[in-house]
C-alpha cells in the first residue's frame, strides 16, 4: 500500500501480527464471519484441501441499522462457485475462496465488496469457460487460441491512419502499472487545435460506457474560464458522472498537493525558448521593451502550439499519472477511488492532433514458464503437513503485477528458511476485469503454487478483505507462529525479520512492525486513500483498530516497534525496504549475497 493514515494505532506496509488477534475481533463482530470459522476450525488441518470444494446456500443477514446494505448472498455464491472437476494444483490457488467469497457479500462497512463481487462473477465465468476451452483444445476441439492468449511489453502503432473521423483506439491489452507509459507523437492543427486523450477502463456489464481513468483536454485557445490556453484534467464514472477538474495552469496552484513528489501543473520557464517567441512578435521597436504583461505573458511556458510537432508522454507512477511534453514534465493527476491503472484497456485520442505514431509501452508482461531455466527453484515448497510454520507471509499483489511476483520469486523467497518450509509466503491477487489477465494470473497460479486467488476484482479499496485472507490463511492453512503482511515491492530480510520476531519472547498477542499513533485519515473524497468518518477500510488502519479493542477487551497485548522496516524505501540497515522496483529487489539480493550487509542499490 502506498498511504496510511491513522487510527488508534497505525501499521506500515511490512509488519508482523499474532492473527488470531483480527480473527477474534471478526468472530464477535461479524456473525458471517464466525460461521466462516467455525467451518474451518471442525476440519482437520490434513484435510485443508477437502472443504474447497464444498458449497451451500448461505441464509440473508438482518441488519436493523441499514438493511440495504446487506445483499442476498445466494446468487453471487452460486456464480462464483468453484467447478469439481478442478486439479489439484488449481484447487491449490482457491484455498481462502469460498469463505472469502461469503465474507464478500456482507458488504457492511466495505460498501466496494458487493461491486467488487459482481464485476468478479463476470471475470469468473469467463475464466472458467476458457480453461473448459483450454481442455476441449488439448482434445483437439477447442478453438486453438490459446497461444495468441499473452500480455506484450509493448504495443505501437506507426503511420497511424487508422485515425479517422477524429477518433483514434488503441487497446492495452493488459492494463498499466507502475512504469507503463504511453507515448503520443502528433501535431495539434485544425481551425482551434484542441484535442483529447482518455486512458478509458472496462465496461461494467450492463453499463453503456465505460469509465474514463484519466481525461487528459488540450485546450489551446482557452475555454469559458479563461482565454490562455490550458490543461484540463478529470475522471468519469456512470455513478458519479465527471468528477472535479483539474486545470493547468491552475487559479488555485496551492490546494493541490504533489503526486510522486510531482507538482500538479509544472510552471516551466521559457528559458531558450523565449527568442522563438519573440520573433513572432512584430519588428517594430516597440516589441524590443514589452511590457511587464508582455514578458510575463511570453514566459508562460505552453507545451503544446498549433503547427508544431510535440511528443507526449503519460507515465504511470505510484500515486498516479504524469505528463511530460519534448522531455519536460508538465502535469501530474493523482488516482482517484476505484479508477486505477490496472483497469485502463483503451486510450482514445481525438480532436485536432495529426497522429504520427503512438507507443504504449512498460506493460504488464509474464514469463513464459516454459522458458524459464531456473522454474522448479522458483515453485513453493511443499508445505510442512505434521511440523509448524514459524512465520507466515501474506503479500499484497495486484492481478497483472506479473514482474513484481517474479522478482519477490527470485530474490526474497529463495532463503533457505523458504525453501525449507520453514517460512510459507503466498501472493494474494484478486480477479481483473481483462479476461486476457485473468487467464494469465491462472496459469502462473498453477505453475508456481504461491497465489490465493480471491472471489472479487482488484480494488485497492477492498484490501481489507486481504488482511482477513491472510489471517485466516495463515492460521487455518499453515498454522503458522507468526503471520505477517507485505507488498510486492517491498523486500524482507526473512532470516532477520525471524530472528527479531523470536527475540521478543512473545508468542501470544504481538503486534510487531513500524508502529504509528498519531496520523490522521484522509477525508478528501475524491482521494485514492479516502476514508470516510464511518468507515475505516484501510488495512493498516483497520488492524491497529482492531488491535486496540481487542487490548480495551482485556487482552494482554506486546507492541513492538522496529525503526529498521523502511517504509519509503532503501537505507542502509534495512530488514525491510519498500517501493522497490523488480531490478531494485535483484539488486538488493545480490548484494546481501556478496557482502551479507543490508546495502541498498546507490551505495
């Protein structure tokens, strides 16, 4: 996760917990969930795979306060059911599915869930009806298409003349991450020059249009607010329609905040450009004394001009999307709620811009396993059946991610104490609207063996749903002494975080990691991290949360604070350094191998 904001205690990225601590909480508060236990907790521990399979009907939830909150649950079970006729390594992905898939569909508290749950009974199904394809063409009567069924680094489109009647597509295959780019060569010209570009999501079934990321209009001769030319940025939705724009140059530069450290809308001086609009000016010699209007006027740096050539790039960062223009950086547009990258499969550029080409390129792409050398050092370890886990690591993981896991595959989770079963990690990933990705993420799952798939789309505002996964995963499945939570860009000194976890001498109620009390929530609306002030859904804030009730019910409870997990990246000393990039985590492994020092990449 990127933000965290606080509660009554406040959790980093990369912390560890003593889960039964959530597990409680969520027994006495959530009668739903409580069932959902007491399912797992009748079993025995060899039979972990046996009750995957099992269904039934689940009974609707009165809720007195609000009942329209609370959704019948049988259709939605019924559709994300899981066939019988699965393997065994796939039923190995789908572990926490069915009591996820309960706990999805009482939306209490986490209003997404339902959303999430019914765009994933679309993902589901598709996904479902490919691997029926998939086996129908190893019998030689499928549709043959498996092999055209991948996600390309880069997509590129020259010599556009596809774009006609203003209107130009050009599809991303498998969404954006963090450092997908898209690259725009054109001409602003026409009678005005303005044009557009959308970075456009997919469709929700039953929905005409479908949501618009990032909203990107070129105005050049102004608008009904001002005469200068100007930048308008914005998001849309079917449910909120557009939401508040954002304008570069802004008459309010000061209320926005930086994104990626990025300013809202860079203010460029001209610098060497300002003889080139000097000339335009006439010869006469009162333009060699412009007034002051003039000069502050002709030092406003516009990227774009009718007749000339630019070249555009929209970079994803972390925070959210960013523009730079001939190598200048000139805007920035943080994420909104549930419009994130990942979801983006079209970008549209249309209005009075002679296209030239137009590249995407950094995309989401996995590895063949089939040539991948060091494949069986990379599938999970065979979990321990009769011996106990001593530490158990759930990471968080966005569906098209498909670097990042490998990257935490070849680097963190080679230690001897992973290799060895004494530490378990899993991946867990939720579906993606692209059934291209979702068929993708299922391959890897059965290949590798270290994926929880779970029963709704990949919303960051439904990563709640993952803490209670990790809980239940790692003291249900693997009955693990410690369970800890984590990102795929974060890299974690296995052996260290062990050793400091055992040298607390805490085997009950430990709360351990880079603990925070005194942050405050976000209130802004429109905010990718807004927390509402009936709602705590942030995971980080929902742990500390649950924590501290827990801790005013009686419960003995150890907090542990370690300064070593860096929560915005490498230095040196690190057990756990987040926000690194997949050539950053070989990198740091190399070096821990070479030196046996926690060095960072800049030293």
């Amino acid at each position: 996760m990127k933000k965290w904001f606080g509660g009554l205690i406040l959790l980093t990225s990369c912390f560890g917990i003593f889960a039964i601590l959530l597990l409680r909480y969520v027994m006495v508060k959530n009668p739903l969930m409580k069932m959902s236990i007491s399912i797992l907790s009748s079993r025995n521990y060899s039979e972990q795979l046996s009750w995957v399979s099992t269904g039934g009907a689940l009974s609707v939830v009165q809720n007195p306060k609000n009942e329209s909150k609370i959704v019948s649950t049988g259709s939605l079970i019924y559709q994300l059911s899981m066939p019988k006729n699965l393997s065994f390594e796939e039923q190995i992905s789908l572990q926490t599915w069915n009591l996820m898939m309960r706990l999805v569909n009482h939306s209490e508290g986490l209003p997404e869930a339902v959303e999430g749950g019914k765009e994933a009974v679309t993902a589901w199904e598709g996904l479902m009806n490919s691997l029926e394809d998939e086996k129908l063409t190893k019998s030689g009567n499928g549709s043959k298409r498996l092999k055209e069924k991948q996600c390309p680094y880069s997509v590129i489109r020259l010599n556009v003349s596809e774009f006609q009647n203003k209107d130009f597509r050009l599809k991303i295959p498998c969404g954006l991450v963090q450092g997908s780019s898209l690259t725009i060569v054109g001409t602003p010209e026409g009678i005005l020059g303005n044009f557009k570009i959308d970075l456009v999501g997919t469709a929700i079934p039953g929905e005409e249009d479908p949501p618009i990321v990032l909203h990107y209009n070129v105005r050049l001769h102004g608008d009904k607010v001002t005469d200068d030319p100007v930048i308008v940025q914005n998001t849309w939705t079917s449910d909120h329609d557009w939401g508040s724009e954002e304008r570069c140059p802004s008459p309010d530069p000061e209320i926005y905040q930086k994104v990626d450290d990025l300013g809202r809308c860079s203010d460029v001086a001209v610098g060497d450009d300002m003889p080139n609009f000097i000339s335009n000016f006439s010869s006469d010699a009162s333009a060699l004394h412009p007034s002051k209007k003039e000069v502050a006027r002709l030092r406003r740096y516009f990227p774009f001009m009718q007749g000339y050539l630019a070249v555009s790039t929209l970079r994803v960062g972390a925070e959210g999307i960013h523009m730079s223009v001939n190598g200048k950086h000139i805007t920035s547009f943080a994420f909104r709620e549930t419009l994130e990258s990942w979801i983006v499969n079209e970008a549209r550029i249309s209005g009075d811009i002679k296209l030239l080409s137009v590249l995407a390129s950094g995309l989401p792409t996995s590895e063949d396993s089939e040539y991948v050398a060091d494949l069986d050092s990379l599938k999970s370890a065979p979990l321990r059946i009769h011996k106990r886990v001593d530490l158990f690591i759930g990471v968080f993981s966005t569906t098209n991610n498909f670097k990042r896991r490998m990257a935490v595959r070849r680097t963190w989770m080679q230690y001897d104490d992973v290799r060895s079963g004494a530490a378990v990690i899993r991946f867990f990933v939720g579906l993606h609207k692209n059934q291209v990705v979702n068929e993708v993420l299922w391959s890897e799952a059965r290949t590798y063996g270290d994926i929880q798939l779970m029963p709704f789309v990949d919303y960051y505002s439904l990563i709640t749903l993952k803490t209670v996964a990790i809980c239940i995963y790692g003291t249900n499945m693997v009955s693990a002494k410690f369970v800890m939570k984590t990102d795929d860009d974060a890299f974690v000194r296995i052996d260290e975080v062990l050793s400091s976890l055992n040298s607390t001498n805490v085997t009950h109620g430990l709360l351990y990691g880079k603990i925070n009390s005194d942050d405050q929530p976000n209130r802004d609306p429109e905010s990718k991290w807004y927390i509402s002030p009936e709602m705590f859904r942030l995971e980080d804030v929902a742990m500390g949360i649950w924590t501290d009730d827990l801790k005013k019910g009686g419960m003995e409870i150890k907090y542990v604070a370690d300064d070593r997990i860096r929560i915005e990246g490498c230095e040196a000393g690190y057990i756990v350094a987040h926000y690194q990039q997949p050539r950053e985590m070989m990198c740091l492994w190399q070096k821990l191998r070479e030196t046996n020092r926690a060095r960072c990449c800049d030293e």
